[in-house]
C-alpha cells in the first residue's frame, strides 16, 4: 500500500509538471506577435537615383522590437507595441515622423564605400485591422548614386531585426537578392553585371528560415506536432502521420507559391488551432492508428502548408530562386518538425514509453491541456479577431 501511494504521488507530481509546462507554454504563445524580418526592394534608375521600398512592422520598429527578439510578446516594450497597434495609419505616421532621424541613422548604403544620403519619400501605412497579425507598412526612401558607381553595399541596425535584400537594375534585371540576418551586411552588388549567387548560399538562406519558422516561431505547429506524437508511442503510428502530414503541406506550400491556391490567413489560421483540437481530442479515446486519422492528418497538414506559404509570401521568394527557396524552406520545416519529435521522444517517450501507466499519466493529460490552448486560439482567432 505505502508503495502504491509512493508510485502515485510521484506520477501525480509528473503529470502537475507536465500540464504546468504546456500551460506555460500556451501562455506565453497565445498572443505572440511573429517578428518578421523587413523585406527591402531598391530599384536603380537609368539616371542614377535610386529608390527603395522597405515592407516592414513598423509598430515594432518603433516599440524598440527587432533583432533581440522572436515575437513581441518576449519584449518589455510589448505594452508600447500593443498601443502602437491600435493607432491610425496617420497617428502611426505623426509617431514615425518623429522616429524618422534615427531610423535613418540605422540604415547605411553605400557605394564604392561612400555612404549615400537618404531621404523618405513617403511612409504608408494600412488601415487598422486584425491586431493579432502583423500589420505590414511600406517606407520609401529616395537616394542619388555617384557617377559611375561600380558597388552597392547594404547594412541594417541590429536593433531593426533580419532583412530580405532584393536589388533590381533600371533595365529589370536583377543583381542581387539575400536573407540577412539581424546586423549581417549584404556581400558588395556588383552594379554593372549580374552576378548569380551560389545556390548553397541562397539554400542556407531560406534553410533556416523554414527551421526558425517551427523554432522558436511555430507555436501553433509545434502543438500540433505533439499531438501527433501523442497518439501512441508506437514508431510505426507516428511514420505514418508524419509522412501523410509532410505529403500534405509540401503540396499546398509548392501550389500556393506557384499562385495555384490562395486563401486568406483569416481562414487558414482559425482552422489551423482547429487541427490542434481534433487531433487532441481524439487522443483521448483512440491509441490505434485508423485509415480516418490518417486522412484526417493529411488533410490538416494541406492546411498548414497554407500557413507556412504565408511566411515564405512574407519573406519573399525571387521567381530566379523559386525552385531552390522552396526546397531549402520545406526541409528546414521538416528539419524543425523532426527537432520537436526528437525532443518528445528524449523528455517522455525514452523514459516511459514502454509504461503501463504511459497513457494514462503522460498522454491523455498532455493531449487535453493541448486541445484546451488550440481551442483558445481558434476562439482568439475568430470571435476576438
């Protein structure tokens, strides 16, 4: 009798562990605001100006939210980001206007290693939406290059966070395009010749963009992929999800870069907190893998390919590198797919796996505790969107 009360007081005190972590977990997610890097098209002009549109968060920028962190809510100033959020795009633009010395203080062009003088043209800024998204504003700014410049060089402040570099020449052809990351400096733009950059470079690239967007950013697919992990911790159960779950979203991630499907994250987002959901629930009533759940899972993970076509849209993809990008982005999504089973399998499943109380005391609790966060999300992101 001591000896039972002894096992289950100390499977008791597991299961506690266990739910407070994924509540943690759920708390500190649910509101995440994803920080995005700033996407920066410069156009060359046949008579030497030059133009550069900055796609970026701009309510992060100016909340101090970039490079340090993952997603706003990580950062002290999130109550300043939050304010900045609910602002008018011309409250928005007063406050920037205000900012505007020192954000063009951050930004450094040069070429043949003079620094050029920037001017904003115009910053443009979208109407109020749904604040639990990004919202995407558009700085432009306006430069000269000195005659017979022959290199371009690109820098963004640390404190701005990663940048996507594209630059086009006056003729349409493009010079250079990169993934930087927060503080990197772009390689020196040849401005007369296209120089081609390496395919292993370009793969890199968008590689850890993939694996970033599972982790740390992925909350909502990380549960999902735990909830598949939870079903049984029969090897052969998880193959066969994983496998008809990586079929589905490479898929829809190919088409919908292709142009082929494209529907609003206003959808896609809602239904996927809903897989979370339905997978968890039927963790608690099922421990076998059937011919449905399988169907069920593939059809899920066309949902999330969806979701991860939305950040790779975010990012951009230059159509000279479609091929290349999309490779490295799916396997650096499976890459942080099979990082999260490996971390299941090394916290519970080498331990207990083989328990007869495994079910019972790891499964079913983590299972509910991961439908009750998705069932708050798919709530958050309908009814209080």
């Amino acid at each position: 009798m001591i000896v039972c009360a002894a096992v289950s007081q100390r499977y008791g005190l597991l299961r506690r562990v266990i739910t407070c972590f994924l509540v943690g977990f759920a708390a500190a997610s649910a509101h995440a605001h994803e920080i995005r890097p700033a996407v920066v098209d410069i156009q060359l002009r046949a008579d030497g100006s030059l133009e550069a549109d900055i796609r970026l968060n701009l309510e992060a920028v100016l909340a101090g939210i970039g490079g340090s962190h993952q997603d706003s809510d990580d950062s002290e100033d999130a109550p300043v980001y939050n304010r900045l959020r609910s602002l008018t795009p011309t409250e928005i633009q007063r406050e920037f206007a205000l900012f505007q010395s020192e954000f063009l203080q951050g930004i450094v062009l040069r070429a043949d290693g003079i620094r050029l003088r920037l001017a904003v043209q115009r910053v443009s800024v979208p109407a109020i939406g749904d604040q639990q998204m990004a919202r995407d504003s558009v700085i432009t700014l306006t430069g000269a290059l000195p005659a017979a410049a022959r290199a371009l060089v690109w820098e963004w402040d640390r404190r701005f966070g990663a940048s996507v570099v594209r630059v086009d020449a006056g003729d349409g052809r493009e010079l250079y395009s990169a993934y930087l990351q927060s503080g990197a400096v772009s390689d020196d733009i040849d401005l007369h010749t296209v120089v081609a950059q390496s395919t292993g470079s370009i793969f890199g690239n968008y590689l850890v963009i993939g694996f970033e967007h599972i982790i740390p950013k992925g909350a909502d697919h990380i549960l999902f992929v735990v909830g598949l992990y939870l079903l049984s911790p029969s090897w052969r159960v998880l193959l066969w999800q994983v496998t008809a779950f990586t079929l589905a979203h490479t898929l829809t991630l190919a088409m919908s870069m292709l142009g082929w499907v494209q529907i609003p994250a206003t959808i896609v987002e809602p239904l996927i907190a809903a897989s979370i959901v339905y997978v968890c629930i039927e963790n608690l009533f099922h421990q076998r893998l059937t011919r449905s759940r399988t169907l069920v899972v593939f059809a899920f993970g066309l949902l999330h390919g969806l979701g991860f076509a939305s950040v790779l849209t975010d990012v951009g993809l230059s159509p000279g590198h479609l091929v290349t990008g999309l490779i490295a982005f799916n396997l650096g999504v499976e890459l942080g797919q099979l990082t999260v089973l490996a971390l299941c399998f090394l916290l519970v499943g080498l331990w207990f796996r083989n328990r007869s109380w495994y079910r019972e005391v790891i499964a079913i609790p983590a299972s509910l505790v991961i439908a009750l966060v998705g069932s708050y999300w798919l709530v958050e992101r309908t009814l209080l969107a």
